[in-house]
C-alpha cells in the first residue's frame, strides 16, 4: 500500500474577476466611455504539490540483482533522500547519497515512492475590454498571460541511478532537475458577439 502515482496532496485554486470601475462616471466625455469603460482583470492562481517520485537503477555490467526474470529490484534505501528547501538546487534535488546497489538476490528496500517531486505555482491572468457596437453587436478584446510572473516550474528529475561493479553510482545527472514547464506565453484575442 502507497500513494497513487498522480497524487497531489495539496492542490489549491483560486480564480477570480473583477470588473474594474466605470470611469465615465468621473469624466463625462465620450472618449473616456469609449476607452476607459468597460476593463474586466481576471485569473486563476494554481499552487499543487509534487508528484510522488521513485528511483531506478541499472548496473553498469548488466548484472542480475534480482535472479527473477519478473521481478525489477529496486534501489537500497540508506538514507532520507528528502532535502530540505534551502538545499535543493538544479543541481540536486534529492539527497542522491541516500539510494545504494541492492546485494544481489535481493529486491531492494526502496518504498514504491521515497520523495516528493516538484510542485506548481502558477499565476494565469487575462485583461478583457468589453466594446459595446450596436444593441445586438459587441466585441471583446482580450489579453492573456500564461505563467504570468515567468516563474520558473520545475517538472521532472533525473531518477535513474546507474551503478558500477563496486556500487558507484556513476550517472552524472542522477538527481538534477531535467525539464522545466512552458514559460510566460502571452495570447492576443478579438471576439465578436451577435
């Protein structure tokens, strides 16, 4: 028994709108109602915990571990592999010291999940202005922004160790951060309603 591989055990989404004032009430020109009425700022703010992560192994020199043809072993577990915040880098997200080869004809002691991978916190936004044409005719134009404070979101680790004949762990990217999310992406739109 263990956590489902797509388990977030903490999601948390907050979306708003908000229809910002009318400023024709302040300047009664029709300049001001033609272009300052009418703006609607809203957005949606995703904060979601990381996917439950696990560690593979392969040996250098093919060696059996397991002696099953049906039975994958996995990685010994020595140590807490959970690093504190200020410790995580790109460079090294999980304790990699804390995985070691399993004595062969073993499975190994790893749980089916021994760490947390990275999260999301993601801000969406959008700028409408509503245009009003005629009774039955309206347009809307729209401006959209996708992670809009460019926040970097990590997305999958490196989980693979690789170890030698002597139990080296030799994958020089075991651990590291390895892809990444889409950045800001900004989306420009007209509707015409009728």
């Amino acid at each position: 028994y263990s956590l489902a591989s797509f388990d977030r055990t903490h999601v948390a989404n907050v979306n708003w709108i908000y229809t910002l004032p009318s400023a024709s009430a302040l300047w009664k020109a029709p300049f001001s109602r033609a272009v300052l009425d009418g703006w609607q700022l809203s957005g949606i703010l995703s904060l979601v915990s990381g996917a439950p992560q696990a560690v593979s192994f392969t040996t250098t020199n093919g060696a059996d571990i397991s002696g099953s043809p049906t039975e994958t072993p996995r990685p010994d577990q020595i140590a807490n592999p959970v690093l504190s915040k200020d410790q995580r880098s790109i460079a090294q997200f999980f304790n990699t010291a804390a995985f070691a080869l399993p004595a062969k004809g073993t499975l190994g002691n790893e749980a089916r999940f021994a760490f947390r991978g990275p999260g999301i916190n993601n801000w969406d936004a959008a700028l409408f202005k509503n245009i009003k044409i005629k009774e039955r005719f309206q347009s809307q134009f729209r401006l959209e922004t996708y992670n809009t404070f460019n926040h970097t979101q990590f997305s999958t680790l490196d989980t693979a160790a690789k170890f030698d004949a002597t139990g080296k762990q030799t994958n020089t990217r075991f651990g590291q951060i390895i892809a990444a999310r889409n950045p800001r992406r900004l989306q420009l739109a007209l509707k015409l309603t009728f």
